[in-house]
C-alpha cells in the first residue's frame, strides 16, 4: 500500500541532477522511479529507490536537503482507461491527488502508479474497495 519516497530538493542549476544519481551510485542504491518537477530557481526530485533510509543518509551527508515520505503505490493494467476508472475512485471519494507518476514494466504488463493524496488512509480504503491492486516496497524493488 504505502512506499517510501524520498524528495530532494535541489537547485535548478547544471549538474545538479548527475550530482544526486552519483551519489546514488557510489551507494548501490537503486532507482526504480523518478520524477523531477522543477521552478524557475530549484526542482524537487522524487525517488522511488531500493533502500530509501540509506539514500536519505548518503544525501544529507552530502549536503542535499531531503525528506522522506509515505505514498500509495497501486498496479493498474496497462491499457486505455484503467488510470482514469483508478483516480474515478479517488474523486468519488471526494480525493484530491497532490501528484503522481507511472511506470510500466514490461514484464507484468502492468503500470505502476505512485500516488501522493491529501487522505491517505481513505484513498487506501476507497481503491481495496474499488478492487485496486497496491504494491509493498518489495513489489517495487522487483519490477
């Protein structure tokens, strides 16, 4: 149901990006989705990795600032309209989704979809009565 997510809040200056996934990198931490939202002075990258505490800590420690987060994690079928008839259940549960970014993987055949809601604890009851799969860490960490 709920992943952790880390946020790294970074300047919008060249490199900054190369910066963080090398230091990613040097810790064998693994990436399994991203996403980065930027303004005109700094952007906020989103990750979801295989061992978020210990980015947390190789991140802080090299000087970045960072949060870690719970997000809902869900698997949709990969075909027109599944994303629309999930967030339909959101809405009707009257939801507001803050943000969300997907990824497919080509083995499943499943689109993986992270979720960040206003109420979280509602959304999760709203999609396992909507029939929603959710997917743990593990589930993540393996796609």
């Amino acid at each position: 149901m709920y992943v952790k997510q880390i946020s790294v809040f970074i300047e919008n200056t060249k490199g900054r990006l190369a910066d963080i996934t090398s230091v990613l990198a040097r810790g064998s931490i693994d990436i399994r989705a991203l996403s980065l939202a930027d303004t005109t002075n700094f952007g906020i990258l989103r990750l979801i990795v295989d061992r978020p505490f210990d980015a947390e800590k190789m991140l802080k420690e090299s000087g970045f600032t960072v949060s870690v987060t719970s997000v809902i994690a869900i698997g949709i079928e990969d075909r027109p309209g599944a994303l629309a008839e999930a967030l339909k259940i959101l809405e009707e549960g009257d939801i507001s989704v803050e943000y969300l970014y997907a990824f497919i993987s080509k083995t499943s055949g499943k689109a993986s979809v992270i979720l960040r809601v206003d109420d979280g604890d509602k959304a999760v009851e709203m999609l396992v009565n909507g029939g929603i799969t959710f997917l743990s860490d593990k589930d993540i960490i393996e796609i």
